[in-house]
C-alpha cells in the first residue's frame, strides 16, 4: 500500500507501480482532497483511516499490507499503524514528521499562512514548475503534479497540512518493523524528525540515501523499488542506503 505525499496523488508512484506490481499486489489511492479523491472531503485523519482499513481488508490477501508512505503520506502510515496495526505488516517512512512540538506547529500555521496568497496567486503550471525546481521532480511528471495541483485549492492545502501535521500519531508501541528513509539533500529538520522517529518508534531502522532529495522515488526509481523489495521481503537493504 503507497501511500503518496501532498498535494501529489497516487501517480507519483507510477515507477514503483510499473516495476513492482509484477512482484507484488500493489495498491496506490489517492487520498481524500487529492487528485481523483478531491471530491471526498474536508480530509479527516478518522475517515481516512477507516477507507484505507476497508481497502486492505477488501483487496490484500489475509486482510493486511506493507506500506510505504512518503511525507504526508509517512504521517497518513503512523495513524494507520496506530490505529490498526492488525492490517499493518512492514512499514517504511520516507522523508516524514513525528510529533511536533506546539513552537514548530505554530512555525508551520505562519508559513502556510504566509504562502496561501502566493498558492492561490501562482497558476498550477507555475506552481508545478517551482515544485519540480524544488524538489529536483524528472520533466515526465510535470502533466501529472500539474493536474494534481489544479485538484486542489490553496486553502484546502493549508488547512489539512496544519490540521493533519497538529495530530501526528506517532506509533510508540508498535511491533511492525519499520524503515525510516530520509533524503541526503534534505533539510536538516527532516534529518531531525527522521533521527525523533527511529528513537519513538520501537525496533525501528533509520537510513539516508545520499543525494538524493523529498521525492527520491521519482528521482532514482531503480534504488527506491529496490529498497521497498528488500524490506518487505526481510532482505539486506541496498548498500547505498547509509546509516544516519
């Protein structure tokens, strides 16, 4: 189960999709109030967590997954492992937050304050453009975070992001084994979370994949999809993963 960043869909995981599913049975929804899921919502933390619960009991064999969730979707997988470690099996956390402290919460409510008149002022081609600056995202996905982004509104961005990132359940007692992932050209605050997350969350492994950014997925498919196979299959991950 993928479970993608935000304001992406689940079509950031195509690369995965086009070489795994030959492997494995994947799954990549869009989440509420993204991309083909923009219809559903306001967002809930609750409601999502009872479609993704029904969705792995439906189409996952003996009613459980391994997840993968980057960003926003590393914090939609915390819940879920939280909140029904049952469904869960092996669990990998790439490039997300744990439980924020209210001083950086209030840091966040500022910036996307301070951003919500450049969100809703940038047309979503503009928008897409500086996010594939940003995050160093391959020209091929340039039609597919445009159309992500026209799915959704300034607003709505600001409004889950807090909301979500205010109630992070981070998964202090769980037993899934869990591989935390952080891009070598990430902030040094995502490195921060990435070390609070291996020291929270019980038997858990944390590694850097040197330079290589947010969305390493779409920017090395080949070591990414290799990772994801390691782990499930309780393999030796791949050697350019470094220790952090």
């Amino acid at each position: 189960l993928f479970l993608h960043g935000s304001p992406l869909s689940g079509r950031m995981w195509a690369p995965q999709l086009e070489t795994l599913a030959s492997e494995f049975h994947c799954l990549a929804p869009d989440l509420p109030e993204h991309g083909r899921s923009a219809g559903i919502g306001p967002f809930h933390m609750g409601d999502t967590l009872t479609r993704l619960t029904n969705l792995i009991e439906r189409r996952c064999a003996g009613g459980r997954a391994h997840v993968v969730g980057l960003s926003f979707g590393g914090v939609v997988a915390q819940a879920l492992m939280s909140a029904a470690p049952e469904r869960v099996g092996r669990v990998i956390l790439s490039g997300t937050a744990g439980r924020l402290s209210p001083w950086v919460l209030r840091v966040l409510e500022w910036q996307m304050a301070l951003n919500k008149p450049l969100l809703r002022g940038l047309p979503p081609g503009a928008l897409a453009a500086m996010m594939r600056w940003q995050f160093a995202l391959p020209r091929s996905y340039d039609a597919a975070l445009r159309e992500d982004l026209e799915a959704m509104s300034a607003d709505a961005l600001a409004r889950f992001v807090v909301s979500t990132y205010a109630e992070i359940h981070t998964p202090t007692h769980t037993t899934n084994p869990t591989l935390i992932v952080v891009g070598g050209r990430e902030t040094p605050f995502a490195k921060w979370q990435a070390r609070q997350l291996v020291r929270e969350i019980p038997g858990s492994r944390a590694v850097s994949a040197p330079g290589l950014g947010h969305v390493w997925n779409l920017q090395d498919p080949r070591l990414f999809n290799a990772t994801v196979r390691a782990w499930i299959l309780d393999n030796p991950i791949p050697s350019e993963l470094t220790s952090l």
